[in-house]
C-alpha cells in the first residue's frame, strides 16, 4: 500500500455512516429560496465585475434530455424522443447565453465549461456547434492550455467518428457513463451497454486527443454482486481511463418515481453496499489510481491528481477541478450558478423556464446571498474537502477571527473522530487520517450552521 492509499475500516464506515450532505456548495441547495430575486443576482455580477482581479467565467449548460430511461436516476430529465424538443430547447439555450453575457464584463476568459443532463449528447453535433459557436459569440472563449471544456456522453448514443468531431468543436475532457457492465444490472436498471461501445468511445477520444476521459460507476444497484462488480471493474481498468468516479446509489424510491421500476427485492441487502465500496477502493488502489475524494479516483499523472498534491484543487456543483474559483454560469432548466458570494437556481420545470425567456428576462428563480459566517464557514469546508486539513492561521488572516474561540463548539464535536483516529487537532492545523478520508463529509458537518435544520428535514443521501 502506498503511503497516501486511503484505508478502508469496516467498523467505522459502519459507525460513521449517516445522511449528509456532499458539500459541492455551502451553505447546500436546501438554503436557496425565493426571496432572491434577478435584481440580487444582477448586483452579484455588478460587485464581481468590479474586483480588482476578476475571477474567470465557467459556464454549465443543463440539457435534460433522454430517450430512454435509467430507473436509477434522480436528475432533472426529461424523456422524449421528439428530437424537435432539442431545436425549441437550443433556441432558448442561445437566448439565455445572450442575457447572461450583457452582464458581464468582455475581458473577463470563459476557461470552463460543463455540459450535463440528462444526455447532453442528445443534441446532434450540428447543434452542439451551434452551442458552441452563440457561446464563442457572446463570451472571450479561453484558448489556451487553461481551456477545460468537458460534456457528458451516453456512449449508447454516439460514434467514434463523433467523438472525433466532439474535441473539433472545443471540447477537451469526456465523461462517459457507465454504471456497470453485468447484463443482469443493466436489465434492471434498464440501461443496456456493451463493453465494446465503451471501449471503442474511449480509444476514439484518445486518437481525437482528448486530455482526459473518466468513466462514471454506481454501486449499490440493483443484482449487483461483488463478484459481478468486480468484473465490471476489471473491464474499466483495462480500458484505463484517466479518472473513475464510482458513486453510491442512494434508493429514494419515494421520492424519485423512476426508482418505483426498480424491483424490491433486486435491491441488495445494506451490507453489499459497503462490500462494493470496499471492493471498489481496494481494486482501483491496486490498479494504481490515486484517491481523490468524495467518489473519484484518478491516474498519478491525471491534472487532478497533481492539482490535489500541489495545494490548487478546487469543488463546486460539477465535482473536483482543477481550476482557480471560478464565478460558475448555470445555463438551462434547473441549473445552478455562483457568482462572488450568491448561489442562483434556474426555473426547475421547463414551461416556467421558457417563460422567463420569452419575458426576455433570465430564468432565476431562487438563490441565496452568503453571509459574513456563511463565507467563513464555505473557506472551512471547502479546505477539508479539497485538501484533507484546514490550516488555522489561513482562516484566521481571511476572515480576521480566533479559530479555536470561534469554533469551540465544533471542534469539541470532534472528539469521537479524534477518538476514533479519523482526524487528528493539532495545534495549528485540524488534519484528516487516511482512514478518515472516507468521512470528510461528517467532518464538515461540525461547521455547518444549518445540518440541524436540514437533517430534520431528510434531504440527504448517506455519508458513505
């Protein structure tokens, strides 16, 4: 084992594993509400606009389509086949990039881009071209070694030859999903993929040039054994991707009406899903991927690897980057922003985003505005999730505070993971242990404000 694998203690994942939230904002989506209004976000971008340095742009594009459905999945979608959706959809997309860009400032770089769904692959490559050419009309497109544009891609949906086309439009990083391989799983979950189409995409973008190619895997579906998913996990290394992002599966059945196809009793039992987690880290450890955190995996020489060993890796709604905070544009139905210190939400439900636009207003419709504590506390966090530690003399010089008087209380919450070895409290520095990477996520909820209100409330999926 290396000095930095990450350890796999049954007993505590057991003890530690509790509803939470992932933290890629805080405060969490649950604090976003009505109350902020398009003006609230218009004097965001107005403050932004005005530092003395201002941040780089990154934009998510949501496209909620599908043609088929995956019984698993609890995203905003919307299953069709009438591919005229996507022309009515991308008009209103272009739209949208039209107000947002009046907002901001011409000489500030667009060096990220995400698209998700959904399938964002559901758009044919003449309107991803589209996409891509009203956004390069609009906004100062990055162009350089910075550029980090990446999309989704439903591997039963494209060709090799476009994949090939895909990094032509601007596009240098791929995320294909998978789930797993087992033809029993996908039957299940109604998603049927060869191994074969896999592979081929990932050779594709390899010979395209692509910088980096992830594979996405969920654990805890349905029919899934340890037998089973370790072949699936065979399968992917042998592909070697750059990054694995293996997710757990959280059953909500009562709330995600997909999951109601999902048969009962193919549900394994509470215990395989810790096997399978077990399994998992174990097996891409072995192969040689570096633990990230929270899900993710890559390869040494991975951008997110060297980005975590250097101190610059970075968290926002998207996962891990490798990129200095960006103000984030969410564009599309449901989608999120954040711009200085404002979260915004786009209108959930497509009728309401459509009429915004044909307001020619921007389709907001609930955010949130951090305050003082809010913005403290985010610093917190977002150092325990990037970077395993929080260094108390940073927080202190950022935010003009005692660390250890103004958060005694959290830091007296601790004591059981001090106990339990997960952390350690230096006199400095609060440090997560290799077996307490795993936990992150109950660590940071000792500095959030809100966990008491939001738990009562039942909104998050477990910890592990």
């Amino acid at each position: 084992m290396k000095p930095d694998d990450l350890t796999f203690d049954r007993a505590l994942v057991e003890k530690y594993d509790r509803p939470g939230p992932r933290y890629t904002s805080y405060p969490t989506a649950p604090r976003f509400n009505a109350a902020f209004a398009l003006d609230d976000y218009r004097d965001a971008v107005r403050r932004s606009n005005a530092d003395a340095s201002p941040k780089p742009l990154s934009v998510y594009i949501h496209i909620p389509f599908c043609k088929s459905l995956c019984y698993y999945c609890a995203c905003n979608k919307i299953i069709t086949n009438k591919t005229d959706k996507a022309v009515e959809y991308l008009d209103y997309l272009k739209r949208e990039i039209a107000l947002q860009a009046e907002l901001f400032d011409a000489n500030r770089k667009l060096t990220q881009l995400h698209l998700g769904g959904g399938t964002p692959t559901y758009l044919t490559n003449d309107q991803l071209a589209e996409l891509m050419n009203a956004l390069d009309e609009a906004f100062t497109l990055e162009r350089g070694e910075k550029r980090e544009f990446s999309l989704e891609v439903d591997p039963r949906t494209v060709s090799a030859r476009q994949i090939h086309e895909l990094h032509g439009l601007g596009f240098n990083r791929l995320s294909l999903g998978v789930q797993d391989f087992d033809p029993d799983v996908q039957q299940a979950v109604n998603r049927l993929q060869s191994e074969q189409q896999t592979l081929e995409l990932i050779e594709a973008a390899r010979e395209a040039g692509f910088d980096s190619v992830s594979v996405d895997l969920i654990y805890g579906l349905p029919l899934q054994t340890v037998e089973s998913f370790a072949t699936t996990l065979d399968k992917v290394v042998s592909m070697r991707p750059d990054r694995v992002a293996a997710y757990s599966y959280a059953h909500l059945p009562e709330t995600f009406r997909a999951q109601r196809l999902i048969r009962p009793e193919d549900m394994p039992p509470p215990e395989r899903k810790l096997e399978l987690l077990e399994l998992t880290i174990h097996h891409l450890q072995a192969a040689g991927y570096v633990y990230i955190g929270m899900d993710h995996f890559a390869l040494p020489d991975d951008e997110l690897t060297r980005a975590r060993d250097n101190g610059t890796l970075q968290r926002n709604f998207q996962g891990y980057s490798t990129h200095a905070d960006c103000d984030l544009i969410g564009l599309g139905v449901s989608a999120i922003g954040k711009v200085g210190d404002t979260y915004s939400q786009n209108a959930k439900v497509l009728s309401e985003y459509y009429a915004r636009l044909d307001e020619d207003q921007l389709p907001i419709q609930r955010g949130y505005r951090l305050n003082d504590d809010d913005q403290l506390r985010r610093d917190v966090i977002h150092q325990l999730m990037c970077h395993g530690r929080v260094d108390f003399a940073d927080i202190e010089a950022a935010h003009d505070i005692r660390f250890r008087d103004y958060f005694a209380d959290a830091l007296a919450s601790l004591d059981e993971l001090v106990a339990d070895r997960l952390i350690s409290l230096e006199k400095d520095a609060l440090v997560l242990h290799s077996q307490g990477r795993l936990m992150m996520r109950n660590v940071a909820m000792a500095f959030d404000a809100y966990i008491a209100a939001d738990s009562r409330e039942k909104r998050f999926s477990r910890t592990v």
